[in-house]
C-alpha cells in the first residue's frame, strides 16, 4: 500500500511543478535554465498529462477486462476442474484475498498470460488456452505461469498509478546528446 501513497505523491508534486513551470514566460525560463529551457517545458506539460494518462489506463483496464470475460471461459471447481484445483493449490501457499477471478481465452497459438486488476475488489488472471493446454503434458508450465500472474496481484503490479509513473522515463528524452 505504500507505493500507491508514493505515486500518488509524486504524481501530484508534477502536476504543481508542472503548471508552475508552464506559467513563467519564456524570457525568465531561458534566465533560469538556459538553454535547456524548451526541455523544460515540455516536461512540464508531460507531467500536466499525467491524470490525463491515469484516466486513459483506467478505461483501457475495463476494456481489457470486458473483453477477456467476453470471449473466455472462468476456470472454476466445475469448469477446467485440473486447473482449478492448481490455482487453489498455489493460492494456498501465496494467500490472496479475494482470490482474482481466472479466465481462459483463445490465444491464437501465442503462449501467454496477463494479470489485470480494474481497481482493488476486481482482480483477474487470463491464460492463452496453450498455456491451459499443458496441464496434462507439463504441468510445470501451468504452474509457474500460473504462479507468475499471482505474484503480480500479489505484489501491486498491476496498480494503476504504477503503471503511470511507470511510463515516465519513457517519456524523459536520454540525457546527453543523441546522434
């Protein structure tokens, strides 16, 4: 919990620095910065986008969401029982609570997984149906796949303000010069 606390933090503490930078002019921005006032300003507006970032990711979690219900099937003690009783196997030594709802879907011959949350009571793990497929002839494969996805829960992974504090060195240009 205290990662959120921290992005949150730091996420605010851009914004305010952000519109601060953006409202001097440009003359007192060159006095100040020299010639690396134009960088700046454009991280200043990088970071006025954030809770623009934030918003987006919220909405594209729910789509991701919607479709993985909408075209999986929920592994569950009646459905794809074998990997059922793994998942609750594993839950038993990680201990999440709630357990994330486990979905199967097509993967298109892509061996895959994704953890997803939505926000904290809506959890989910989607396995590409090859990685289901291997329980018979590799379990191991399923387990640690399996095991993967839930660390991620688990650990925070998959919460919304680390994905966007996430992006921000990917948005920073390398510092130096670049040929």
């Amino acid at each position: 919990m205290p990662l959120i606390w921290v992005s949150i933090v730091i996420t605010l503490l851009t914004v305010v620095i952000g519109a601060l930078i953006t409202m001097i002019d440009a003359a007192d921005m060159t006095a100040y910065f020299g010639d690396s006032a134009s960088d700046v300003t454009e991280y200043a507006r990088y970071g006025l986008l954030l809770p623009l970032m934030a918003i987006v990711f919220y909405i594209v979690r729910f789509y991701m969401a919607a479709k993985a219900k909408a075209n999986a099937i929920r592994v569950g003690p009646e459905q794809m029982p074998e990997i059922w009783k793994v998942y609750q196997d594993l839950n038993d030594k990680i201990g999440l609570d709630p357990l994330p709802k486990l979905y199967v879907t097509n993967g298109n011959g892509v061996v895959n997984a994704f953890a997803l949350s939505c926000n904290t009571r809506r959890k989910y793990i989607v396995l590409h149906a090859e990685v289901a497929l291997a329980v018979e002839k590799a379990p191991q494969v399923l387990r640690f796949v399996l095991a993967h996805e839930m660390a991620h829960h688990k650990l925070g992974h998959v919460s919304l303000w680390r994905m966007v504090v996430g992006l921000i060195p990917n948005l920073l240009k390398p510092l130096g010069t670049s040929t």
